[in-house]
C-alpha cells in the first residue's frame, strides 16, 4: 500500500500498545497520514520520542490496568505490538498474555461489545473496528527445509513460543463471545526482523568477529521493518469479507545462513566467520531449518514486500549501519 494510500485512512483513529521498533515506525507513518494516534510504551525516551511527532503518549505497563482510565476503548484500528522486554519465560507471559488480557478487559468496555455486527468494523468510531496482534513464527517447530503456511500445527514449539501460541488464541477466543470486543481480528505472525539500527549480523561482522552462532545450513526467514508496517497497513485497510485471520508475514526468500553471511562479509570486505554451531547466548535452540511462505497475505490483504529478499533489504540498511 503506497503512502497516497495510507492518507485514506486520515481522520480516523489508531491505538498501538508497544511502540517500540516496530510500533513507533507505524505511529510515526500513521501521524504523516492523518490519523488520530494514541500510543502506550513503559519506555520514556521513546515516549518523549513519540510525543514530539504528534502521538499521544500513556506511559504504563501494558499487563497492568493503570493505563485503563487513560486511553477510551473507542476506535478504528487498535494494534498490539509489544515485545518481550525480556525475562525469560515469564517475561513472554508478562509482556504477551497478561499485556493481552488487559486489552481484553478494556476492550469489553467499548461502545462496540455487544452491537449488531452490521455496522462498518472499519469505519464504526464509536467502539474497537480492527484489532491486529503481531506473533511470531517461532510458534512453528517445523524443520527439516519444510515448507510452513498458516495451517501448520504448533504444538512443539519451545515454551516461549507456546505463550505465542496462547496469546493468540485468546485474540480467536475473543470472537467467539457474546459481546466481541472487536469488529474482526488479524494475528500476523512475523518472521525474523531487521532494518533500520537493527542489524545484528551486521555488527558481527564489523566487529570482525571469528565466529558466529547457529548453523550456516539452516534457511533464515527474515522480514524488513518497514514490510512489516506495510502488512500493518495492508490488514487495517483489507475490505470487509477479509476478517478473522491469521498471515505469516515474512519476505519471498528463505536463504541459508552461511549465504547471508557470505554476502554480507563480502559487502563489508571482512572475512566470512566460521558457524558455532550452537545457539546463541540467551538461547535454547537454534532457529529451525524451515521456509515461512507468505502467500496468504499477498492473495487476501493485498500486501506485497518492497524489499523481497535479504539482498534487496540490506542494501537499503547498509547505506545507513
């Protein structure tokens, strides 16, 4: 969707719960639009960040409730995109499953629980119209160079990844009750993300570093930043028949480790460093060999990736690491 696009969205509402790497980038686009955005982060140099391009800032933990009585569960568009924060295991529930169990909570105090769903869900200013929650497709324990469209089981992926999972399924629950908080739902589960100051491999290799984490045979599924607000975008503007859906957003080119490394190294005319092996600090398991297709975002929402594949998306990140 191109930013002429976007501006038909101007007038209109939006509220992110998570303004960090991902959040920010849309709140930023969304205010250019003409929107109306509020948005919650327990971070306060982002916060002050945000305020000074024209967002409405609530600083507050999104698995309290303090934040509640601060921002009316009345709007267009509401998007959950908070991140861990770290913390493990009960960082993820902290952050995702109680984070969404508040929005529930607040959400079924909006003017739209209960009202007949003839109304517009995506125009009806008077309650919640679309709710987005971003995923992650760490929720697949596929390997083994399969390849992993949405109707793929999730039972076996790491415990992290089962929060995910459950996180999700309170989103489809939600639904399913009496007085749906929510006009429709979407659930993008994102794969491995980098852009703009995020840029980890990068920073390796600048550093010279001899070794990396992982293993160079395993499929990387990467996704840019700004691909990533395009599907945002994409799925807040879908028409009404499209609803209640999960997409994988990831780019059109699962390559193998080793041949992003090469590439990169080459670039950067360092040395390509040897693989470990071995999952990197902080981690339980390296990231399994698989390939994330995209294909159900491109057909229903209409989303297409400005950068297709890591070379395409790294160029554009160099000019600036």
């Amino acid at each position: 969707m191109t930013m002429d696009a976007r501006r038909n969205f101007r007038g209109t509402k939006l509220i992110i719960f998570g303004a960090g790497y991902v959040g920010s980038a849309l709140a930023r686009e969304a205010v250019e639009c003409g929107l109306s955005v509020v948005a919650l982060t327990r971070n306060t140099e982002k916060a002050h960040a945000l305020s000074a391009t024209g967002v409405r800032v609530v600083i507050a933990d999104l698995a309290s409730s303090s934040w509640h009585s601060q921002i009316a569960p009345q709007a267009h568009y509401v998007v959950n995109c908070v991140s861990s924060g770290g913390g493990g295991v009960e960082g993820y529930r902290r952050s995702y499953l109680e984070g969404m169990r508040s929005i529930l909570t607040w959400a079924r105090h909006s003017a739209w629980a209960g009202e007949g769903k003839e109304q517009d869900a995506s125009t009806d200013s008077t309650g919640i119209g679309t709710f987005v929650y971003t995923s992650s497709t760490s929720v697949y324990p596929q390997s083994k160079g399969a390849r992993v469209d949405e109707t793929a089981p999730t039972e076996g992926a790491g415990e992290t990844a089962q929060v995910l999972v459950e996180t999700e399924n309170l989103v489809r629950e939600s639904r399913r009750l009496e007085s749906s908080p929510f006009g429709r739902w979407f659930v993008l589960r994102l794969a491995g993300i980098y852009g703009p100051r995020r840029h980890h491999l990068i920073d390796q290799l600048k550093a010279k570093a001899d070794e990396i984490s992982g293993r160079g045979d395993h499929r990387l599924n990467l996704v840019h930043r700004d691909d990533i607000v395009a599907a945002l975008w994409a799925v807040l503007g879908a028409p009404e028949t499209v609803a209640d859906q999960v997409f994988n957003v990831a780019d059109d080119g699962a390559v193998s480790k080793a041949e992003v490394v090469a590439w990169l190294a080459q670039r950067l005319g360092v040395a390509v460093p040897r693989f470990t092996g071995e999952p990197a600090g902080g981690r339980r398991a390296i990231t399994p060999d698989r390939v994330i297709a995209n294909d159900k975002i491109k057909t229903m929402a209409g989303w297409k990736p400005r950068y297709p594949d890591f070379r395409s998306g790294y160029e554009s990140v160099l000019l600036e690491a």
